[in-house]
C-alpha cells in the first residue's frame, strides 16, 4: 500500500489553461499508478472543479492539490488566501 502523497500546482486565476491543468492531473494520476480510465475520470473531475470555482474565486494565486492516497484520488482548490473552494474525489483502479 502506498503512503498517501500530494503534490501542489499553483496557477494564476488570470490565466487558468484548463487542458495543461487536466492533463497534469491525468499524468500525475499515471505516475501514482492510477490505471488510464481513473485518470481520464481525474481529468473530468478537474474540469468539473474548475468550472464551478473559477466563477466563485477571486483573481490571485490558485492552489491545486492532488491527494494520492490508496485507491483515492482527492483535488482540492484553494485561493490565495488558503480559503477551501471546492473538492472532487475519484477511486482510483
């Protein structure tokens, strides 16, 4: 079983690209041994992340982070403040 990790992308809310944030959600997926389906199902659930906050966020710094832990993929949006603006979870297989 591997130990829970999570890695951090800080993006500008002025400039959120959605498919190089997907695509590094999918690829950090892969890394953690996440099959493809899961990380295509992370990649959704990105999109669904950020189209709901980005309406409801403040300009500033935005933090992604991605939660491995076993079998769970857990994203959390954060805004410049540290303020929690939405999460979304996929079981990974």
């Amino acid at each position: 079983m591997m130990e829970p990790q999570t890695i951090r992308m800080d993006i500008s809310s002025d400039d959120v690209f959605l498919p190089y944030i997907r695509q590094f959600v999918s690829d950090s997926s892969l890394a953690m041994g996440f099959d493809p389906r899961s990380a295509s199902l992370a990649e959704v659930e990105t999109n669904s992340l950020f189209s709901y906050a980005i309406d409801v966020i403040p300009s500033g710094i935005l933090r992604l982070e991605c939660r491995f832990e076993p079998s769970l993929l857990r994203l959390s949006l954060f805004d410049e403040g540290g303020n929690l603006c939405g999460t979304r979870e996929v079981v990974g297989l």
